[in-house]
C-alpha cells in the first residue's frame, strides 16, 4: 500500500517533548514502513521522522496551538501533497471534512480527544465519507450513535524504552499541568503515603501557567520536586526508577499514553478508574485503580507489584506492532469493500458495532 498520513500543524513528528498524537503519528510511520508499504507524511517540515514527506509543508507552530487558521491551512498543504496514495489517514480535527480532499481516496480518521458535544458533531459529519477510528471502547461508549469502524489501543516503541529498577525511592508524575490530569491530587497522594514525588509536566499555555502558579505551586514542599517538561529519555529515567507511576486523572481521558509509557519502564500505575484507565490498568497486576481517598493506602501494594509483569503487559497488548498491524487490517478491509465516499461497507460499521480486528 501506499499511506498518507496527516499530523497536525503545531508539534513535530516525533515530538521533542509533549505530544501523544504526534508520538502515535510516528510510530505508525515507521511501522508502516518497516513493513515495506510507502508512506507519505504531512507534518510540519521541522519533524524528523524517517519517511518522505508531502511538500510544501510549514515549520511546527507551537504558539499556535489550537488555532484554527494554522489547522486549515495545514489541512490544505497535506491534501495538495496526497497525490498517489491508496488510502489517507488523516489525524486531524478540520481534515476529515475538508471538500477538496480526493474523491477517490478513502480517508481514515483517529478520535484522539474526548467525545464531548461540539466533537462528537464534528465526528457524526465526518462519518458519512470518513471511517472513524476510536482509541478506547469508552470513548466511543459515550456517543452511541457514533459510527465506528474499530476500536485501536495506543501502542509505542518498546525498544526505546530502558526497564528501570523502581529502586529510586520516590513516586512520579508525568502530564500537562492541568486540573484534569491531577498534579494536585498526586502531591495529596504521596504526601498522606509519606513517599517523595517528582513530577514531570508541560506548562506552555497560559492556563497551564495559571494553574501551575496558583494550586500546585503553593502546594510543593519539601516532600515535592518540581521538574518541568522533560524530553523521551530523562522521561523514562524518570519513570523507570519510580516505585509508582501516580495517574489521578480528573477526567474522562479517552487513552492516556502515559500509563504505557511508566508500565513499559516496569512501573506500576495508581490512579483513577475513569476513562480509558480499566483498558490499560490490569487490577492487582499492573496497578491499582479507585477512589483518591483510597489511593495512598493502595501505594505499598502497588510498589510491590512485578515490574516484569508491568513491561509484559505492554509487549503484549501495548506494543507499536500490534498497534501497526491492527490499522494496515482495518485499511486492507476499507480498501477492499470500498464504497462511493471512502467509507466501509455500513452493514461492517453502525451505531457502535465494531469491527474485529482480522476481519
């Protein structure tokens, strides 16, 4: 085959730091290739990703981060630069319904954020040429009339990721500095468990700056090291020599990356069972899940857990191979029962009824 695939404008592929889309965007990239298909990339022309690339594409633009015009804009560079692929998959918001895209070529898209009322329109319109990919079954369990065409876990790169020892003596933290992400209730957490914290997380936008400043700032002690954003390798480091992953989470995450990340390291994850949590999080193997006012009583269990059971966990269900052979599956079955519009056949894709893989 031959793939295009679209990242977005504003962080290059892969990210130097912070960014799970585009860490995903390269790993499939790379696992496509390797496998011998042709890729083509549209993603901003500072990525270094070791695959073509569509021309004509602008330099990542990180100031403008959720901006629309930077979107559209990149949305029609990527389509210019789609000549002769078979199948698209764009991993865009505006893309999917972008009118000038080929006719003939079907396009993928991945719903990479929560399904919240305003994305979930965007999703119902785009489904009618676009087959729609979740990342967890309960993203999608919240908008049921949402057609979907499979259900694909996030999957990494193992052989870039070191197993750490866990013998570091401390518990950490790795996300945006957010409320959802739960940096405040990880200090609470180690804090009432009597273990040190580090925590690892991006402060770029002015909300995460707000946030930072005035909840978790006033919070650190010297229980708490502040660390900021890290890059892949000091990230694992990190992890790798925690007893415990903390993952409080505040909100539905749709996957959550992260946890991967810290269990292929062999870390354990505590955290909150919303979300995708359960999908990833094996009770009493890999971690422990429940309520905040239970968690730090659940920290020595969790930090007595097999690291080796935590990395297999994530070579098994996890790993950028499977995650690669689960898309060229699904693009082999949209290729083969095309339709006009790019789309499965409806009776393989309604309100919910997934596909299985192999199928």
């Amino acid at each position: 085959m031959r793939i295009g695939l679209i990242a977005g404008p504003w962080i290059t592929v892969p990210p130097a730091a912070y960014g799970g889309t585009e860490r995903v965007v390269d790993s499939l990239a790379r696992g496509f290739a390797a496998a011998g298909h042709d890729v083509i990339l549209a993603a901003p022309s500072d990525s270094e990703c070791p695959v073509p690339f569509a021309p004509d594409m602008r330099n990542s633009e990180p100031a403008e981060l959720g901006f629309t015009l930077s979107e559209l804009s990149h949305v029609i560079r990527a389509y210019r630069g789609m000549g002769g692929v078979d199948i698209i998959h764009d991993h865009t918001l505006a893309g999917p319904l972008y009118r000038n895209r080929p006719a003939s070529v079907p396009v993928v898209t991945t719903i990479h954020c929560q399904l919240a009322p305003s994305a979930a329109d965007i999703y119902r319109a785009a489904a009618e040429t676009t087959s729609i990919i979740a990342i967890s079954r309960d993203q999608v369990s919240r908008v049921p009339d949402l057609p979907v065409a499979r259900v694909i876990h996030h999957g990494m790169d193992l052989s870039a990721v070191p197993r750490g020892t866990g013998r570091g003596g401390y518990a950490c933290f790795v996300g945006r500095m957010c409320p959802d992400k739960g940096p405040a209730e990880a200090i609470a957490i180690a804090r009432k468990a009597g273990i040190p914290l580090k925590i690892a997380a991006k402060i770029r936008e002015a909300e995460e700056m707000s946030y930072f400043k005035e909840t978790v700032q006033p919070m650190l002690g010297s229980n708490e090291e502040f660390i900021g954003e890290i890059g892949n390798a000091d990230k694992y480091a990190l992890m790798g020599e925690a007893s415990v992953f903390l993952n409080p989470i505040q909100w539905a995450e749709p996957f959550g990356l992260v946890m991967i990340e810290a269990l292929a390291t062999g870390t354990p994850v505590l955290g909150t069972p919303v979300g995708a949590a359960p999908e990833i999080v094996a009770e009493g193997v890999t971690g422990y899940l429940g309520p905040l006012d239970e968690l730090a009583a659940l920290l020595p269990r969790a930090a007595a857990l097999n690291r080796d059971a935590c990395r297999a966990s994530v070579e098994e269900k996890f790993s950028s191979e499977r995650m690669v052979a689960d898309h060229l599956s699904l693009y082999r079955q949209i290729l083969e029962k095309r339709v006009p519009g790019g789309v499965p056949d409806r009776g393989a894709v309604h309100k919910n009824r997934i596909t299985p893989p192999g199928t």
